[in-house]
C-alpha cells in the first residue's frame, strides 16, 4: 500500500522485491548516514551489491517520502527484509565522517519521533502489528537495524541506528499509542511496553538519581531494592518542591520564571528478574 498521509512516493525504485512480503511483524529503524536528498537520490538507481532501499525516509525536519509499496519487499535488512518495514533516518552515526561537523545528528529529532510513530500506529491499524517494542528479529513491533546483528542473524550493520535512535524507541512507541488509542499512554501501558532489559536499565537511572554511585547490578538483587529507591527519590522530589515553595515565597510569591507545582507520588513497578 502507498499511504500519502504519511508521505509522498517517489518511486519506483530499481531496489525492491514487488509483492515480496510475506508477513509485517513490525518498523525497523535505522539512520541513514548521510542526508535526507542524498538518500533518496541513493535509493533511486542501482548500485550492485550497494543497491539499497527503505520503504520510509524520513527528514531531521520531519518531511517524509515513500520508497516503497509497503507490500513490496525493501531492501534494508538482509535476511529480514520480506518480514519488516523499514525506515531509515536523516543523520549521521558518531562513526560517520560527517559527524564531527553535525553534532547531535546521531539523534532522531522530534519531528523524525513523530513520523515513525505514525507509520507505527498506521502499521498497528492495517497489519495487525502490536504497539510494543521488539528486540530481536523474533519479535514484533518497533525494532531497529543492529537488532539482528545483536541476535546473530545476518541483517548487516551491527552500530546501526545507534544507541541513541535505539534509546528512544520508548518515547516513539508511547507516541504511537497514543495516535493509535487516542488517549495519552498510562504508566502501566509504558511500563509493560518495556523489555526486561529496558526496565532494569530504567530503574538504574533512577536509583542513580538518589545515589550517583549506584552500580549497574543484576536484576535479581536490584529488585528487592527498589522499594527503598523510590521512597528515596520521593523523599528526594518532596524536598526538591520545599526550595521551590522556599524560593517562590521569598519572591514575594512569584518565581522569575513562573510558578512550579510538584504533587503526586511517583509509582513505578520493580524489573522483572
């Protein structure tokens, strides 16, 4: 299918299998490496065993053209590629030459955010794709590129999109939920949307918040000491909001920046081990 409301198609291109997927498990990100004209022109003509295609491209400024018919088979992934769509991102990889004169590039912007939520929402309402993270070629929903590599599957690039593009995999799924439902995403749907790895990794952030030694231990301990962790974190956010209100009043009741308001407590459930 051509879906315009995501983005104009300009193809064919030369690079793709017509009627070549056999399933939709899910959308995997990648970075493009180079610019966002540069890579459909690239897309556009062979290039031997170069030759490479995407069904999505995707601007840092959020413009976004199709490659190809999301029946058809792209060419991105390798062994994957009549089993997932793909889109690849405007940016470079801190490894890329460019990079050194396009700083922060290695990250998906809001609007790139944005996009790959709509083509995941849309993927969740056409194919049945599940809104949930995937982190392995096994899986389904919201993937990325190096996944394969990192699952000993030949899929090819194993730094790509990057552990940046792939830190945000959570912020974009949440996105495409909310698109798809209708409603903003609750705790418990964020939470569960995460691999054990993933909540582990978060509550180690967090327990690095209230003590910045916090080592990066195995799940199995750290679980029967989050409890402990969040009540210090609140104990943390409960003093945090004293200053303000100390701050507010000796400004005669107005902060320079305006009023801040923290309430409510702060739940969020142990990684399972």
């Amino acid at each position: 299918m051509l879906w315009p409301d995501i983005g104009s198609y300009v193809g064919p291109t030369p690079n793709s299998n017509a009627g070549g997927m056999v399933e939709h498990r899910g959308l995997v990100l990648h970075i493009a490496s180079g610019f966002y004209d540069g890579t459909i022109s690239w897309q556009s003509h062979s290039h031997g065993a170069d030759s490479t295609s995407s069904h999505f491209i995707v601007a840092r400024d959020g413009r976004c053209v199709q490659m190809v018919d999301t029946a058809d088979e792209a060419w991105a992934e390798r062994a994957g590629n009549a089993h997932w769509l793909s889109v690849e991102l405007e940016g470079f990889a801190p490894e890329d030459s460019l990079h050194a004169t396009h700083q922060g590039w290695e990250t998906a912007t809001p609007q790139q955010i944005e996009v790959c939520a709509r083509i995941l929402a849309k993927m969740h309402a056409a194919y049945g794709v599940p809104l949930q993270l995937a982190t392995s070629p096994s899986g389904q929903g919201l993937g990325h590129h190096s996944m394969g590599a990192e699952s000993g599957v030949d899929w090819g690039h194993s730094m790509c999109p990057g552990a940046a593009i792939k830190a945000q995999k959570p912020a974009i799924l949440a996105r495409a939920i909310t698109i798809a439902t209708g409603a903003p995403i609750s705790q418990e749907t964020f939470m569960a949307a995460l691999s054990d790895e993933q909540q582990h990794d978060l509550w180690v952030w967090m327990a690095s918040l209230v003590d910045p030694k916090t080592p990066p231990s195995g799940r199995t301990d750290d679980r029967f000491h989050f409890p402990a962790v969040m009540v210090a974190l609140n104990a943390k956010i409960d003093a945090l909001t004293a200053k303000v209100d100390a701050l507010a009043a000796a400004q005669g009741g107005n902060l320079p920046t305006g009023d801040v308001t923290v309430s409510g407590t702060l739940h969020v459930g142990a990684p399972a081990a």
